[in-house]
C-alpha cells in the first residue's frame, strides 16, 4: 500500500504556510534545496503540482489547497501519538516552544515558569511581541507557537486558524504622573476623567485590540483616547516617551512601575482586560500542553476568572471568557 512519509508533509506544510521556499526552510532547520526535493518528490508522489513557482512568489495550486487540511490532521495526528510516548516527530530532536508574553513582568511570565516546572525536559522560550495581533500574525507565519491577550479583539479571519483557552479577568488601571490631580486617590473613578487624554496605543500595529477595548471603555464617557505618538522598542523606551508627554495611561494591574508614576485601580465600574492563552490551530506539543496546565492550574489556584459583579467587560468578550477550544 502507498505511504507518504511525514517529512515531505512537513516540508509542504511549511512552504504552503510561509509560501516562501526560503523561510519555510529555516523554519525547518533545514536547507533550501532539501526543502525543495522533498516538495518536489511528494508532488511526484502524488502526481499533482502542489504549488505554482515565479521568480516573484509562491503559491498554492488547487491540489496544494486540497492537500492542505490533509496533511495538518495527519501531522498533528503523528505528534500526539509521539508525544503519548515521549518522542518528537521525524527523527530529530523537538524544536523549542516560542511564547509571547507581551511584556516583562506580566502574568504570561508567571505562566510560563510554571509551564517549564511542569514539563523540565522540554524547551520554552520567551518572546515579547508587545501585542495579540503582532503575535498572532507572527503565530500564523510559523514564526511564533503561542501568546496572550484579548481574543476577541483579533480579526474573525485570523481567529478561526487559532485556539484559544481563557487564562484571566485582569482588573485595569490607569498610570498617572507624579503630581497628576489624581495620584493622590487610592482607587480613579471612571468618571474622574472626564476631559482627560488617555494613551492606550493609538496607531501601534501591534496593538489595535487594546486600543478598541480602550475605545468601548473611555469614549461613552467622555474621557478621549491619545493620538499615536512614535513606536516606542523596549520598556526603556516606552518609559520615556510616556514620560515625555505626562500623558495618563491606560493599563493592567500589575504593569511593571514606571520612573515618576504611580499606578491606580480603576473603580465604578471595575474594568476587565480579558486574557486567553491562543495558539495556532493543530498544533501539538508537549510543552503547550504544558502551559495549558499551568495556565488553568493558576487560574484555579488565585481566581483568575472569577468575574467580579462589578466588572465591565463587552458582550464579545464576555462571550470568549465563558468558551474553551
């Protein structure tokens, strides 16, 4: 009986994924020419052209298309069976578990190093994409394995190729400069400010999801919403920038101190930033499962998601926070 062998699956996979034969490859850690025999020999395996080929770019045949659910289920279908035994696929050794947690010091790091408590044999690296909607195009293109961050905030076309489990209801806050009218309260009433500008990401392409939560916050209530000021790479940066225009700023409890602020609760309502662990769909390794664990292990343990009565949160996310994949 015919077989196909999972490695040209995987090399077709991730050309069709990357539809670039040079990135699929290092992807791969593997060369480009390997890359390109194996597709070529499935193809001839199959007696189908998979892809069509310019000097320009690279793209999927009706077949290639065809293929494609295919072989997703007959690759994760191998690893969950190797991963039953302990094993990584194709004879090599495991590659690492690449995983975003936005930013140093949140609660993705917590979950992370619960994560590698739990599975020590596997490898889990840190990433810190800023955003869900950077990640998550970093996740489709291979080039990412997992993130966190408000789901229903991504775009419907980008979520049905993901998965995601609820991880927390994070109370938000808002991050003052010394000296602001307001620094002197323990816990900011919404409605204090009015008339303010507040910064939550305007024009950063990394975050609009943020930015809308912010917008179904703030704008019914009269407080506006900053204008893009420059992408600010690195805490460092971002501090200074936000130091520069004194600016309120629109945060999670918990966000790392910034030099000359102060971090308040805000209160009447008590706003709710919705956190989902999210990965790309079909993929299976032992270490998501293992920060699929430590994540509902936590979440458990400190009442993660616990609504608060007097939580806000839309419908849309409301509706994410009570589903699992």
């Amino acid at each position: 009986m015919p077989t196909v062998d999972p490695r040209l699956l995987r090399a077709f996979l991730a050309t069709a994924e990357e539809l670039h034969f040079t990135r699929a490859a290092a992807r791969l850690y593997i060369a480009q020419q390997a890359l390109s025999r194996d597709v070529r020999r499935l193809e001839r395996e199959l007696g189908a052209e998979l892809f069509v080929r310019t000097t320009r770019q690279v793209s999927l045949t009706a077949d290639g298309a065809r293929l494609l659910p295919y072989a997703r289920r007959v690759l994760q279908a191998q690893e969950e069976l190797l991963a039953a035994f302990g094993r990584s696929g194709g004879g090599v050794p495991r590659p690492p578990l690449l995983v975003d947690v936005n930013s140093p010091g949140m609660v993705g790091e917590r979950i992370l190093a619960r994560a590698r408590a739990l599975a020590p044999d596997e490898e889990l690296m840190t990433r810190y994409e800023s955003g869900l909607t950077g990640a998550a195009a970093e996740i489709l293109a291979g080039r990412l394995d997992a993130s966190f961050g408000r789901y229903a905030g991504l775009d419907p076309a980008v979520r049905v190729r993901l998965e995601q489990q609820p991880v927390r209801y994070e109370p938000m806050a808002v991050i003052l400069p010394e000296g602001h009218p307001l620094a002197a309260l323990d816990e900011v009433p919404l409605a204090a400010l009015a008339g303010e500008t507040v910064y939550a990401g305007a024009g950063n392409p990394r975050t609009p999801e943020w930015t809308d939560l912010a917008r179904l916050l703030l704008e019914e209530r009269g407080i506006g919403i900053a204008p893009p000021a420059p992408l600010a790479v690195g805490v460092e940066e971002f501090q200074r920038i936000m130091a520069k225009s004194r600016r309120p700023v629109l945060a999670v409890m918990g966000f790392p101190a910034m030099p000359e602020t102060v971090i308040r609760p805000l209160v009447e309502p008590v706003p709710l930033s919705p956190l989902s662990l999210v990965w790309r769909k079909g993929l299976a390794h032992p270490g998501l499962e293992a920060l699929r664990r430590a994540a509902a292990e936590l979440a458990a343990e400190e009442g993660w998601l616990r609504r608060p009565a007097e939580g806000w949160l839309p419908a849309a996310d409301a509706q994410v926070m009570t589903s699992r994949s």
